[in-house]
C-alpha cells in the first residue's frame, strides 16, 4: 500500500481525536474548558491545521470527505479521555507531516 493511500485517514484520526477537545473550548460547562488551556490550545492547533491540509489539495471534494469522516468518527470515538486523545492526534498529525515531506521534499 502507497503512502498516499494512508495519509487521508491519517488526517482523518488526527480530526477525530482533536475534535472533542476543540469543540468543548465553546462550551462554558465543558471540564475541558474548566481545566488548564493547554490541551485545548494543543487540540485547536491539531484540528484546524487538519482541516487546512484536509482541504490543500487539488479536489475539495477530497477535503470534505475527509473532513466530513473525521468528524463522524469523532463522534463515535467520544469516550476517549481527552489526556490520551490529544496528544495522538498531534503524534498522527506529526506523521502526516513527516511523511508529506517524505513524498514532496
């Protein structure tokens, strides 16, 4: 399998991971936004910049599939604490960068 096979859906988990975090930053009753900001922070820097490179390709039809699968899996992966989920999702985004760079030095 080609590593630009693999590398939607490693944006696709780094979405799903991040975007409970992300997301409870607008929510007031959230225990996310009651505790420290740096996992929020951290979260909203992974899943925007997700996002981006989700849609920095050549068809947006390809970013909204993406997007749109990342989101729904992070509705279904809503039990993931939040101290494991965030910091995977920056390690898979890591990967995707690392290997983008593999493919387009």
């Amino acid at each position: 399998m080609q590593i630009h096979a693999i590398a939607p859906f490693m944006l696709i988990v780094s979405i799903a991971l991040s975007w409970d975090c992300f997301a409870s930053t607008f929510d007031d009753t959230s225990p996310a936004a009651a505790s420290s900001w740096s996992l929020p922070m951290l979260a909203s820097a992974v899943c925007i910049t997700s996002f981006g490179l989700a849609f920095s390709g050549e068809t947006w039809l390809i970013g909204v599939a993406v997007a749109a699968l990342g989101l729904v899996l992070g509705r279904c992966v809503h039990g993931i604490k939040v101290g494991i989920a965030v910091p995977l999702s920056a390690a898979v985004l890591l990967t995707y960068l690392r290997f983008a760079l593999f493919l387009h030095p």
